[in-house]
C-alpha cells in the first residue's frame, strides 16, 4: 500500500463523505488513490473556497471537514480558509502536497514552508516524513481538530511519502499523546459556587458563544435557562444558541449588536459567559463588565479564561457537560423584576429605521426572507454590512446561522453554504451577501452548477464596500476612497453564463411573491436585490 | 516582574520556533531562552527568563500549555530557584591593564581558559546579576566579543518534591 492509499484509507475510517480540493502535482498521488474510494471530491474553483466548504461542512454535519491542496501556491492560498476556521474553532484537516523529501528547503518550483507559514493559525501541524507515520498522524490529526477547542489542522505530505510503500497499514484505535488531554468535565466545586452566587444574584444574565454551539450544548443552555428564568444574549458566533423569537432571549451584544442585549449585560450583576472570547466586537470594555459584576466565564480552553477579562468564577470544561451538571442543582433563585424589565427595553430600545421604499430595505426583507425560510434551514451570512443586518434581523427558528465571525472573511457564505447544503442536502440553505463578498467567491458559481449543489444566493446589492463605506462616512466626513464597487458585474448575466436561475427584486413591493418563488424549488437560484447605496447598519 | 518558565517539550524540529513564535505573536518579552536536551531523548528543557504583568504571566503560562508540543510547564520567581548563566567573554589586554584584569576575574570567580600575546577569554559562570557585576567591571577594558547563554534555572530543592 502506497502513502497515499494510507492516507484516502484513514479518511475513510474517519468517515470523511467529501473532499475538497484543488489538485497539482504535489497532491497527484492523493488524487489518484482516492479514485478508488466512496469519498466524493469536489473541485473547487479556489484554495481558499476549500477549506470555507469544509467549515460550512463541518459546521452543519458536526464533523471534521476535509480539504486537500497541492504545494506552494495551492498551500498559500487556502492558508486565509485555514484562519478563518481557527478564529471561529471550526474542526478542519487540511492536507497538503509537498515538493520532495530531499528537495525540501531549496526553495524548488512550488516550494512553500506552509507548516512554517500557518503556524499561528492551526491547532497543531505535521510534515510527514516517515510513510509509516500517516496513520498514526491522520488519527491524531483528527481526534486534535475535533476535540477540546476545536480547530484546523494541517498535514503536510512530500510527493515521494504519498508514493512510499507502508510496511503495515495499521490504524490506531485511540490516541496516545502526552501533550494533549483536554478538559471536559467542569469541577464540580466550581459548579456548586456559580449555582450559589446565582442563588444570591438579583440580575443574572447568560452571554452565550459559538462554543456553545461548537460543544452542542443548546439543547441543555436552553432547559438551564428555562428551569432557573436567566435571560439569555449571545455574541454574534452565538446567534442560534437560543430562537430569536424565544421570551428568554435578549438578541446579540456588542457594538453591532441590539441595544437592550448591551443594556442586559451593562446592568446584569452576573454574568454567565460561555463558550465567548470576550472579543472586543462583543465586549469593547471588558474591565467595566468586571466592576460591579460577578463573571463566571466556562470556556474548554483554558487559555481564553482571564485573556480579556478576569473572572470571579473560571471554569474549564465542555460547555454541554457543565450545564448538564448545573441543571441538575435547584438555585431556586427569583429574577422576575429583572426579567420583565428586560422586555420592557426590548420593546421600547428596538432601533427604527426609516427605509427609502424605492429600495429593497435589508432590515424588512430579511425578517420577510426568514420567516418564510423552513424552520430547520441553514442561513449563511458573508462579511460586511449584508452581515451586520443579517445578525440584526434574521430570525432563527430551529436552524442554524452561519458566519465568518472572529476573522470577518469576505467570501465565506457562498462556498460554506456548498459545504453545509452537501451536509444536509434536504435541508434549505441560504447564502446572503454583499455585491463586494459576491465577488470574492462568484467563481464557485461553477462548482455549484457542475455538482449541482442547489444553493440559494442572495446578493444585497449596494454598489459599495458598504461597511468602509459607512465607516468613512462617519470617520472620515464622508471621502470615500476606494469603495465604489461601479455597477459591477452584471449579475444576470454572470448567473445566465453559468446556467443558475436569476430573479431580481427592485424594492418591497413584490417582496413577498418573489421570495416565494425564490424559496420554492431546491434549485440554485441567484436573488438580486437593489439596496440603497447610502443605507447604514444604525 | 521577571518569571521563569521551565518548559518540557517534545524534541522534535520546529518546537523552539513554535514556541519563539507563540511569545513575539502575543506580544510577551522573553528576556533570555536557553534550551538542551534532558535525560528522557525525546524531551527538552527550555528555560525561558519573561517579564511582564501578573495578567501576562499568567497568559504567557496558558499559552505554553495550549500547545500539543509542550509536555509540562512549571513557572518560579527567581529567588524561588537556582539561576546560573555561562557569559564568555575576549578582551583586549596589555602590560598595564593585566594585572588588574586578572584580579577582578579571581575576586569575582571568573577563570581565564584561553590567552594570547593580546587576547583573553574569560569564563564565568554565576548569576545574571554578578555576571553584570563582573561586565561593569570590565567596562574600561576593550571587549572584543561577548556571548552569554541566558539563564538556565530549577526550582529549590523542596522536601516535598
């Protein structure tokens, strides 16, 4: 057996469905023996793109997304996916092809040190240089990626190991590193002092984090919220902990989030972060949180507890395990007062908007778009102001959003929403975006046609980098300077040369019908939609 | 505030640049970095000598444990520990200064290994503090070359250990 036969093996022990990728000859060896496998490739029509499907594959099916490139350039590329999933935590396996063994460090054609260059945005890293260590490195690999913080993980592999005879392809069943042992289980003691100081709180609030999510804990988030009555809000990786419409729920904090959730955590003398980086987009001053406040962080990496804020309780461990533990302590603590003063804010902070009705308004045709969307669907959101709206005004039912939030990725929706509707082919996937982050990805226009990978796509089409745009606006007395995305492209006729369905909607009064009509089949289908070019996030 | 960091990690290739790495990224100090191999093969020591704030060091500590290279991390203040550093030091000597030179080097416990008609190399291996005691001394001298291995450190011996 061939290193690159060990290597299409252990995915498919790993129970790896698809990969992404770019070939070149660095990876050819790879290519080749997984034509003789189950797992289906897809040809992305960007490095980058590859490891954005994996994570929207990742996300959706709660597995290891997988991707595969060649040296060099192919490397390069896919390096800003790479830190896009390890900002949000998202379990990838990255393989690599790599120029020969002994040509390694002589800077021959399409040589990069990408074990070097990823280093702050992996987990954790190989270079194979035995063939006899891919399977023992593919298991590690993945057992890394998905368990404690999860992250990516990148396995580099020279041409000539891919093409080394093993001696014994034998894969380990478990995983024996001394380095490695995270912690899952929260300590009890520490769990009976945030069910006490819960007891004695009169304002207690639960500011969730996509690590919630990442540890599925949003089924016992939601029974511990609901058994003791704390108000919940989420940061914007958290968007989906709770339905937007729950009573419980108080909307996303942080500069782009919803007032009354900054006013919850501003007057709250308790707050439970979980699974959250206290970031600043969330959190801008974290020492004034501190003040007045007991802060319990739980976070299953240590190294986030006290990075930004310093927190009365720490508590390591998986977010799912600890509220488990938590729900079954009675703190018989009362916060009514509390909570009806937060619907009072919800009610009366609830920013207005005075759309321009010879426009699309973002605000109206989201919510319209989400409330027709199918209760289990996955909404992708891109980077920009397509993003800051979709926080604001999606409304999550039973489904899942899905963003680039710690690293802001242009281009991320489209390809991450191939990679989720391939998760979950019955399930509704929508991906919204700019006509700046359109463009960043309207290459893979191809590889939904050629696979026929029926996403939706919407286009808010402003004709600018909307977000600089309103960032110089304000900051700099409205000089814009390369903003101006001019008019471009024709997007009825890109969608025509690729052979996807075009429907176009010029302001709210046909909302409703064409929404219909583009949620109707599971066909790809391209929404544009006419956005005021001067409209704001506030 | 100077903390030191003994850090066993696997000795492997790429471990000193992962952790070198780790402390420019995140914007912590290292003060001095000494690394050898300990009596396991598989392992090294790094004693890392930092400074910061008592939030730094306690991230800095994190930060090594979060990584799948490093094995343990144990961190002391310096009065905790034994701390000795190598300084080697060439000067340029001649009839006048000689004598003096030779004398600093026997107050201060320093040894002369290598000499020629105008050189000397100076050994010492001590604190970092007397080690710059002993460069202040030689200020007047004409250094040619310098080289110091930063500081290597253990902990006390405790009963308990």
């Amino acid at each position: 057996m061939l290193g690159a036969d060990a290597l299409v093996k252990c995915l498919e022990l790993e129970g790896t469905k698809y990969v992404f990728g770019y070939p070149g000859v660095a990876i050819c060896p790879f290519y080749n023996s997984i034509l003789s496998s189950d797992i289906k490739t897809i040809l992305i029509r960007t490095e980058q793109n590859a490891a954005h499907a994996a994570s929207g594959y990742a996300r959706v099916s709660d597995s290891v997304g997988v991707c595969a490139v060649t040296s060099g350039p192919g490397a390069t590329n896919v390096i800003t996916g790479i830190a896009t999933a390890f900002a949000d935590s998202i379990p990838l396996v990255v393989i690599t092809g790599q120029v020969s063994s002994e040509l390694l460090g002589s800077d021959v054609f399409q040589e990069a040190d990408i074990t070097g260059a990823v280093e702050s945005f992996v987990k954790y890293s190989y270079l194979v240089r035995d063939v006899n260590d891919i399977p023992r490195i593919v298991k590690e690999a993945f057992h890394i990626a998905c368990t404690g913080r999860k992250g990516p993980v990148l396995i580099d592999v020279p041409i000539d190991v891919q093409n080394a005879e093993l001696k014994k392809f034998a894969y380990p069943e478990s995983v024996k590193m001394r380095t490695y042992k995270p912690t899952v289980k929260g300590n009890m003691v520490q769990i009976r002092k945030v069910a006490e100081k819960l007891a004695k709180a009169k304002r207690p609030v639960i500011c969730a984090g996509g690590g919630v999510i990442l540890s599925c804990a949003q089924d016992s988030l939601r029974k511990f919220a609901d058994k003791n009555k704390i108000p919940v809000v989420s940061t914007m990786m958290g968007i989906g902990v709770m339905p937007t419409k729950d009573p419980m729920y108080f909307g996303m904090v942080g500069n782009n989030g919803k007032p009354y959730a900054n006013r919850a955590m501003n007057e709250a003398d308790l707050i439970i972060m979980v699974g959250a980086r206290v970031a600043d987009r969330a959190i801008s001053q974290p020492d004034l949180i501190m003040e007045n406040t007991v802060l319990i962080h739980i976070d299953v990496d240590p190294a986030e507890i006290g990075k930004n804020a310093k927190p009365s309780i720490p508590l390591v461990g998986d977010a799912r395990h600890i509220f488990d533990d938590l729900i079954s302590i009675d703190i018989n603590g009362n916060y009514d007062s509390w909570i009806n003063s937060l619907r009072v804010y919800r009610q009366s902070m609830e920013p207005q908007r005075e759309p321009d009705p010879s426009y699309v308004d973002p605000a109206g045709f989201i919510t319209l778009l989400s409330e027709k969307m199918k209760d289990n669907a996955v909404y992708v959101a891109d980077v920009g102001q397509n993003q800051i709206w979709s926080c604001a005004y999606h409304i999550v039912k039973n489904g899942r959003f899905l963003t680039s939030g710690g690293m802001g990725t242009m281009g991320y929706s489209i390809p991450a929403a191939m990679g989720a509707k391939l998760a979950y082919p019955k399930k509704q996937v929508v991906a919204v975006c700019g006509d700046g982050s359109f463009q960043m990805s309207m290459m893979e226009l191809a590889t939904i046609r050629q696979y026929d990978i029926p996403v939706k796509i919407i286009v808010l089409k402003n004709r600018y980098l909307g977000m600089v745009r309103q960032y110089q606006h304000f900051k700099y007395n409205d000089n814009y300077s390369v903003v101006d995305l001019g008019d471009l492209p024709d997007l009825s006729k890109m969608a025509g040369a690729y052979g996807i369905r075009f429907m176009k909607l010029s302001n709210m009064k046909k909302a409703d019908s064409i929404i219909d009509e583009f949620l109707e089949n599971d066909e790809s289908v391209i929404l544009e939609c006419d956005i005021d070019p001067m409209d704001l996030v506030h | 505030m100077k903390k030191i960091y003994s850090v066993l990690v696997e000795n492997r290739s790429g471990v000193l640049c992962k952790v070198a790495g780790l402390f420019s990224r995140r914007n912590f100090n290292i003060d001095s970095l000494a690394v050898g191999e300990t009596d396991d093969r598989s392992v090294s020591r790094m004693t890392i000598v930092s400074s910061g704030d008592s939030r730094t060091i306690e991230q800095v500590e994190k930060q090594l444990n979060k990584k799948l290279d490093v094995i343990k991390v144990k961190t002391f203040f310096e009065d905790e520990s034994i701390c000795r550093e190598l300084l080697f030091l060439k000067v340029k000597y001649n009839k006048t200064n000689r004598r003096d030179i030779m004398e600093n080097c026997e107050i201060m416990g320093a040894k002369i290994v290598d000499m020629s008609t105008n050189l000397m190399l100076i050994q010492m291996c001590d604190t970092p503090e007397r080690i710059q005691i002993l460069l202040d001394m030689f200020k007047s001298v004409s250094i040619v070359e310098i080289a110091r291995t930063g500081c290597l450190a253990l902990q006390k011996c405790t009963e308990t250990e």
